[in-house]
C-alpha cells in the first residue's frame, strides 16, 4: 500500500512540475511562434467576419492565449512551443429575435523549434440557434460523506432552464446520456467518427436508456426565467449524507421506472417522473458517469416515440455484434442543448462543436462540485428580475465550476 501511495505521489509531483514548466515557457521572452487563424463562415451565412473571439489554449498547463479577427477574419496570436487546441465562437443576431452560434475549433496544432516559425491554420465555422431551454447546472461527482468517510453520489441532477423570454413546454422534451459513458482519454477518439476522418457524426449517440417528458403538448409550460430539476433519485439524500442534496421536493422530476430502473430509488411522493421510452441491456438503473458524462436535451421532430426509436436505432460501430451497446442515434438538428463534461483538458469529445464546443469540468470525485452556467446580464421584466444565462454553445466559456452545488445546503 504504502508503495502504491509513494508512487501516486511522485505521478502528482512529475504532473505538477509539468504544468510549473509550461508556464514558465509562457514568459513574454519565449513567444517565439506565431499561430495564423482563418476563420471560414459555412456556406449560406453572409455575416460579417470580423470580432469574432478566438481562444487559443495548452492543454497541459490550462493557460491560454487570445484574440479576434479582423475583416478578412483572421488573426495572428504569439504563443510559445507547444500543441495547441484552438476555438473559435460569434454571435449574430437577426430580426425576429433569432439568434445564431457559429463555432469550431481545431485541435494539435503544433508549434516547436523543428517547425516554421508561423502555423497556419483554418476553422470552419458550424452553425446553430439559441434555444429557450438550457442546461443551467450539472451535479454528478457526489460528496464526501463526513458519516462514513466515503464518496457519495446517488444524488446526481441536471438542472434545466427558460432562458427566454417566452413559455416553453417540456412535453415530449427528450433527454438522454451521450455514448461513451466516460470521456475518451489518452488521445482515444470517439467510436462515432466519420468514415476516414477525425471528425464527430452528424448524430449524437444516446446510450442505454432515452427519457422524455409526458404530457399532450402543454401540459408541462416553464415560464421564462423558471428552472426544473431532473434527479437520478427523487428522494431526500440528506438523511444518508449530511453533505448531500433533497431531491425529494414535490415539483421535482425523476429519470424513474418501476420496470426498466427497478435498481433506483423510488421517488419521494410529489416526485414527477420521466418516461422511459427506449431501454437495451440488462442495466435495471440509468448510468450516469461520475468523472465525465454528456448528456442532452433533443426533440422527437413530432413523430411517436416508437416511430423515433426505429428511425434512429443503430449499432455500435466497434461493437455491432453486441446488441447491449446498441444506440440511438440522433440528428444534431434535433439536439436543443447539450453538454460536455471531462475528466482532463486533453479528454476527446462526444459533442459536435454546434451543439458543445467547449467542455465543463470539477476537480474530480467526492469534491461537492458543480458545473454552472455563467450569469451574461439580468433583465428588468414586469414581474421583475429575470437572469440571462451565457449561451455560447461552448460550455468552457459558458459554466463555471462551483464549490458546492447549488441545490446543496
């Protein structure tokens, strides 16, 4: 035991004075390199090029550097020797009060003594819309339980929100975990590539299990500026874990069903429940990662629910013969809001950048985070103040990590 813990710490020490290195390497003195950035807009959008935000940062350190395009929508940004990711996000808003996201980014660019000087590179822009309905905050790594000493995680929530300023309605509202479970690690892409390339599908695998909210079409109104919960397990978590969270507040909802997720909890009473409409495998729970999920909130595009699952059910790529790793897959134009989770900087993503070009993350397990949307202004309203949150569709700039969950006492 005591070899393993010695060997755990000289892993944390070697990491940190890696990251101590790479920011000493950012002195003014040593950007030596430069990184030209051309920012492409996807044919059929005629927006100016200009302003938009680029950031360009070291995954190993967390440092960043940053900038925007001129008129021809490029920029020069000095960096030191490194690989790079770059990310690039504008806004443009039309009449009418649509407002369009246009992001992208371009991963391992690579700037080292051996190269040239100056790195060319060219992102194309993808485009998408705002929406009403946001993920306002993610709670799934669980906390220390001063009881017994051990991490506990059974009160996992998504938080979800009316970020307009009109009714929504959550009926037949979908929401689903993306596939894998865990965020690729050690440089490992994501099984859902296009053929021959590194870039994601144009469908969002869901796993395991696809929820939607019930009711007729307005059932369910949330009214600008109100917030649903969505619990793992409806219940008061508090009297297990003092530093847990009540998910057991009538009004709240739970992914809960007495057939396909007989191994959780059965809500508390006042607990509203999601419908499970599609389920493979032998798992009697709903899997939701600790260390680095993604999930997503999707619409069915008006057909049944049984007519979604037969236009959408695929195999898994590298394992077609399996039918427990079956999926839906779902097309980005469906997907409403999305968000994407990791464990480190250098974690490969599931998301497609229109839906999440960016990604959240807590310090890990056990730590009582959250990941929480950023406040972009408050607007005056004739029944008061309504907060706006951050809608970039790039989650690293949108959340923000909180110390402690917010539905946490």
């Amino acid at each position: 035991m005591k070899r393993v813990l010695f060997s755990i710490i000289i892993a944390l020490i070697i990491s940190g004075c890696m990251k101590e290195l790479r920011k000493e390497a950012f002195c003014e003195d040593s950007l030596s390199s430069v990184i030209e950035i051309e920012v492409k807009m996807p044919i059929g959008y005629d927006f100016n090029s200009e302003g938009i935000s680029l950031i360009i940062s070291d995954p190993v350190s967390g440092l960043q550097f940053s900038g925007t395009t001129d008129a021809n929508g490029r920029a020069s940004i000095r960096v030191a020797h490194g690989t790079y990711n770059a990310t690039a996000v504008v806004k443009h808003a039309e009449p009418g009060g649509i407002i369009y996201i246009f992001n992208g980014s371009a991963n391992k660019i690579s700037v080292t003594p051996n190269d040239p000087n100056i790195a060319n590179v060219t992102i194309p822009l993808n485009a998408s819309k705002t929406g009403q309905l946001i993920i306002k905050e993610a709670y799934y790594g669980g906390a220390l339980n001063p009881i017994t000493g051990k991490n506990y995680a059974y009160d996992k929530y998504v938080i979800l929100y009316n970020n307009s300023d009109e009714v929504a309605y959550l009926d037949s509202l979908g929401f689903a975990m993306a596939e894998p479970y865990n965020a690729p690690g050690a440089g490992r892409p994501s099984a859902w590539i296009k053929p021959g390339t590194s870039e994601l599908r144009d469908s969002i695998p869901a796993v395991s299990m696809a929820w939607i909210f019930p009711g007729s079409g307005y059932d369910n109104p949330l009214l600008p500026g109100e917030e649903i919960v969505i619990s793992m397990n409806g219940i008061d978590h508090t009297t297990i874990s003092p530093a847990a969270v009540n998910l057991g507040i009538a009004g709240y909802w739970a992914v809960y069903d007495p057939v396909m997720t007989s191994g959780q909890t059965v809500p508390n009473v006042g607990v509203k429940r999601l419908t499970c409409f599609w389920k493979v495998g032998t798992s009697n729970q709903f899997s939701f990662s600790q260390t680095s999920p993604a999930f997503f909130i999707f619409s069915l595009g008006g057909k049944s629910t049984q007519q979604f699952v037969s236009d959408t059910y695929t195999w898994h790529p590298n394992q077609p013969e399996r039918r427990i790793f079956d999926c839906l897959l779902i097309d980005k134009e469906l997907i409403i809001d999305g968000l994407e989770c990791f464990r480190e900087a250098t974690d490969s993503k599931r998301l497609r950048p229109e839906i999440d070009n960016g990604f959240a993350m807590t310090s890990g397990i056990g730590s009582g985070e959250s990941v929480h949307r950023r406040v972009e202004r408050v607007v005056e309203t004739s029944q008061g103040q309504r907060v706006v949150y951050m809608d970039t569709n790039n989650s690293t700039l949108d959340f923000e990590t909180r110390k402690r969950a917010s539905l946490a006492k």
